[in-house]
C-alpha cells in the first residue's frame, strides 16, 4: 500500500482570524481522524488519487466502495421508486385520465429558474402525449407568489379541466380551496416546507410535506416534477403506450433548476446536475441555446455558467414584471422566437442589475446603522418604498454575506403591506421561523425553506416580526458564529497542476451541502500586484512559495471589504497562508491553472 499521503494536518490553531476576519478551520467529518486516514489510504493505493482528493472523499464518507458512484453519479442507481412519494398514486391516476382523455391541462407555475424548468418539463411531457396545454406564470408584482383565485379562474374559463400548481401551491389553501369548491381538479407538485393542514387538492406530491417518508426533500421542484413523470410514463407502459418522450433529453432543465435553487447538492441531485450538463452541452433545447450565445458563453456550460449566467437571465423575467418570457424560452422550438425571447431576457438583466447595485447599496447602509446600534443583533430586517420587488431576494442574500446573518429585505407599497425575501446561514433553518411566524398571525403570506424565504406583513407589524424571529433565532443560536473556512489539506505551488483541477472537477458538482474542495498554499510571497476591474474591484497576482513557478492568482469583489483593506499593503504582512480554489484559467487555456483565493492569513511559523 502506498504511504506518502501526507496526513499531517496543517497548523490551523493560529488562524483564529485571518485578514478577512474569519476562522479556519480543519474539513469536517462524521468519521474519526483514524478512520479518514486510513480510507485516505486505500484510496490512494486503490484509485491512484491525489492526496488532497483522498482526504476529501475519505472526510464525506466516501470511501473506496463507493467512490466510483460518487465520481459518476448514474440515475438508474439513485433515482426513487416514484410511488414512495405521498400523493404520487393519486396524481397519476388524474394525469393517466388526462391523456387518455386528451384533455387541455392548466400549468400554474413560479417566477423563477425552478418554476419556469418545472413548468416546461410537464409541458414538453404531455404536449408529446397529446394535450393541449396552458402555462400561467404569476406577475411578481400584481399577483403575487402561488396559485390566485382569479388566475387559476381564468385556466378553467380557457377549457382546462386539470391544473397543476408546480413549485407552489402548498400553502395557498384558500385559492386552492376556492378552486376545488368551484368543481376544478387540482395535482400540486411542490417542494416548500409544508404546514400540518394540506391544500385541498386532488393530489399533493412534495417530499416535504409532513407525511412523506420518501427521505427526498433536498429535491428542488424541477426533480420533482421530473419524478412524477417518470411515474406517468410507467403508469402509460402498463397501458401499452409505446409512443412515449424521452425524459432523459429533459434532465438539462432539471439540472438547471437544482443549481439555481440551492438545493442540496447530493446523490440524486448529483446525478441530476451531472446528466443535465451532459444534456445542455449537447444544445437541444433551442431556447437554453440561445441564451447561452446571447450571453456569450463560448464554452462549455458548467455549474458556475448556470448558477451564474443563464439563471440570472431567466430570473430576470419574474424580477422585472414579465413573468412568462423565461418559460416561453424554455419551451420555444422556433430559432428565431427563441433569439427574440434571449435577448429580451438579456436585456431585462441588465435593468436587474443597475436596480439590484442602487439597492444593495442603500439597503447596505440601513443595516450598518442598525448594526451601529447592536453590532450583536441576530437577524437584520431592512425595509424601505423605494426597493425593487425583484431584486429583494438577491439583496437580501448580498447582506446575510457581507453581516454573516439571516438578512430579510422588504418593500414597503402604498397601502403599508411589507414583502420581502430573507435569506440565511447555515445554522438557521428559515422555512420553519417563516412558517411559525405565519402561524402567529405576525405574518399575512410567508414560505420557504432553509435557507431562502418569502414574507409579506403588515408595516405595523415589522417591529413583531423581527423580535420574533430574535427570539427565535436565540433559541438555536447564542451568538452568531463566526465565519468559518474548512480547509481540506495544505499544497504546493508545484501541486497546482491539471491534473488536480480534473480529479476536482470529478469530484463536482458543488454547490449547497457540497462545498469544493478549499487548498492552503503556506509561506506564500506575492508579486505582481494589480487591481482590476471597471471599479478596481478585483486583486489579481501571482503566489510564490519556491517549489515551482509562481500561480496566477485573483479574487474577485475584495475592494472595500476587511481583507480588501488589508490586502491594500499586502507587500508589509511578510510571508502568507493563502486559501482558496484551484481552477483552469480559461484566458490562457491549455494546462494554464489559477488559484481562485478565499481568504489570506499571516504566517507566524
């Protein structure tokens, strides 16, 4: 058995506050130091990995049985028996009727990436098997989230006999109510926290309703629609259906949804967003494609290209006030639609973005003042008329980074109601204090999950919601923790070679639950220093620790920041512990790899 992993673990103890403020701290692992070294070990002898990539995959539990699995996640090994799902039976029932009866079915749907996938998986599914289908997408601002009594009025005034809610619908009991009291079939297909009281419906399918034992909540609604169809085409074969889509051309929407929803980055959800890429990269979805020349991507799309490029972009539609465009993408077959539908998405982000700067800014300084007031104070809560409904969950998630916690943005509209996103941290489950706060009466509308929540309230009742969630959030957390980086092992220079980056990128996708793998480069000197960017945002140089020629390296967005400041005489603090990700460097191309740095700490040793 090979012996030269090195498992000493990198002195850590001195960085209880790096440049940034932060603590660092050792990968963390459900299985003892003995345990991961010896997996470590076998991994090495058993797949010739390099030690960083052992350590990492010994530290999940991912050991030499299964690492072939993990490195190639397949759907035939992860994906559920459909009917473990509660509600499943009855949703299949109603939709085998639907097509054999041809009918026309309505698709009530959200405003987001996740909403508009989901939407478009059922409609390419079932306009395939013969119906006739109508999506309606929600106005952000005069509708509001989830399923209206006037919209889902309006399906069934244009013939639809069957409605399905997707990525909605669990807690909208009265609109629901109304509908079924009014003679409409309902299926709703969600995956928000639900409460104890189900909608009524005909069906309810959402893994996260309280009765579900199926252990698939981490599925964003987008997979679990693709589940549901999965039971359909079943139900269909027993019928001796033949002529049946392939849902596996579906899996880039499903892979798109699972990574703009920060959902839980994990065995179903990795086979999910692995497939998906494969799919998206063969462009047969012509609207994804167009999107994706709009924007410019050149290269292979990946999980950052997703997250960050084409969901942005059909986000933007809900964000600004025209819901559908995004969906219409999605399910356009027409090259030329599609381009007139991409640009317009192109340009609705960029309006996006010049309201989303002007309101973080401001919303930036409301919190400081209140920090200035309680620099200890759990939760921030920042409202105020001039936001923009559509950037609030965005702002709210730049706060809860810059303040390392829970942040709410809301907006304020004429007649005094406040709605808003929250956004949170990891050891603070939002949905439920959302949920609860609803349950008290402090909330008129309110859902979510973990990590991402939508309110609204009355403005005189701001000041409630926000000692409740104090109390709350007090109950789970004493004091709010101090940022951590989890450092996975200490590297060279001379280590940060392409090889590494492929066996990385193995090891992907990354995201929510499923951080990358973060290198500590020690006795760092660096050169070369620049600022760039439009605003000299970005720090940009090259690391030196004499085994090898120096990396480029850069973070991006540093300007302002406490590590910004630091790194203003980063030439004065001497050698340096420099942390962060080892990516390719697409500018040079080739082997060409760049360091892509977290965080910096002075060397003392």
């Amino acid at each position: 058995m090979t012996t030269d992993l090195n498992l000493n673990p990198p002195n850590l103890s001195e960085v209880s506050a790096s440049l940034s403020g932060a603590k660092w701290v050792m990968e963390r692992s459900n299985h003892s130091q003995d345990v991961v070294r010896r997996q470590a070990l076998r991994l090495q002898d058993t797949h010739a990995l390099p030690p960083s990539i052992c350590l990492y995959l010994a530290r999940k539990g991912v050991f030499s049985e299964e690492v072939d699995t993990f490195l190639e996640p397949k759907l035939k090994m992860l994906l559920p028996e459909p009917f473990l799902f509660k509600g499943m039976p009855e949703a299949i029932k109603r939709l085998v009727q639907a097509v054999e009866q041809q009918e026309k079915i309505g698709i009530f749907g959200d405003y987001d990436v996740d909403g508009a996938c989901s939407a478009a998986v059922f409609y390419k599914v079932l306009t395939y098997l013969g119906c006739s289908v109508e999506i309606h997408i929600p106005d952000r601002f005069t509708e509001g989230y989830g399923p209206n009594i006037p919209a889902l009025q309006k399906l069934k005034d244009n013939n639809s006999t069957l409605i399905l809610t997707v990525d909605c619908g669990i807690t909208a009991h009265e609109p629901l109510q109304a509908a079924s009291d009014d003679g409409m079939d309902i299926i709703v297909v969600d995956h928000h926290l639900a409460g104890p009281i189900l909608p009524n419906a005909t069906a309810v399918v959402n893994p996260n309703r309280l009765d579900d034992e199926s252990g698939f909540g981490y599925l964003c609604a987008a997979g679990v629609c693709f589940i549901t169809c999965v039971a359909l085409l079943r139900a269909l074969r027993q019928k001796n259906y033949s002529d049946l889509p392939d849902l596996l051309s579906l899996l880039d929407l499903v892979g798109l949804a699972s990574l703009c929803d920060v959902v839980p980055i994990k065995s179903l959800n990795r086979a999910f967003i692995r497939q998906g890429l494969l799919v998206m990269r063969h462009r047969r979805n012509i609207g994804l494609a167009a999107l994706a020349d709009i924007a410019g991507l050149d290269k292979i799309v990946g999980e950052y290209e997703c997250g960050f490029v084409l969901g942005p972009r059909i986000n933007a539609a809900g964000r600004m006030g025209n819901s559908d465009i995004g969906v219409r993408l999605l399910i356009e077959s027409d090259h030329e639609q599609a381009v007139s539908l991409a640009l317009q998405l192109d340009e609705l982000n960029k309006q996006r973005r010049a309201i989303e700067q002007k309101t973080t800014e401001h919303a930036i300084e409301q919190a400081e003042i209140q920090l200035n007031k309680d620099p200890e104070q759990l939760v921030l809560v920042v409202a105020d008329a001039s936001y923009h409904e559509g950037v609030l969950g965005i702002v709210a998630g730049r706060l809860k980074e810059r303040f390392a916690r829970p942040a709410f943005v809301l907006s304020i509209s004429d007649d005094n109601i406040a709605k808003g996103s929250g956004r949170s941290i990891p050891s603070v489950a939002l949905g439920n204090l959302v949920l609860a706060a609803r349950q008290s009466g402090i909330l008129l509308t309110g859902g979510g999950h973990d990590m991402a929540a939508g309110v609204g309230l009355d403005l005189d009742n701001l000041e409630d919601f926000k000692a409740f969630l104090t109390q709350k959030i007090a109950t789970q957390i004493s004091v709010l923790p101090q940022r951590e980086f989890e450092v996975t092992s200490t590297i060279s220079v001379a280590g940060c070679t392409a090889d590494l980056v492929d066996k990385i990128e193995q090891c992907g996708p990354f995201g929510s639950g499923q951080s990358e793998p973060k290198l500590l480069l020690t006795h760092i000197t660096v050169k070369q220093v620049k600022w760039i960017g439009a605003t000299q945002a970005h720090f940009s140089a090259y690391l030196d620790d004499g085994t090898a020629k120096p990396i480029k390296a850069i973070i991006f967005n540093v300007a302002g920041t406490q590590l910004g400041q630091a790194l203003k005489s980063v030439h004065d603090l001497g050698p340096l512990k420099v942390l962060g990700k080892l990516k390719r460097d697409e500018w040079r191309g080739g082997n060409a790899v760049q360091f892509l740095i977290e965080d910096m700490a002075r060397q003392f040793n």
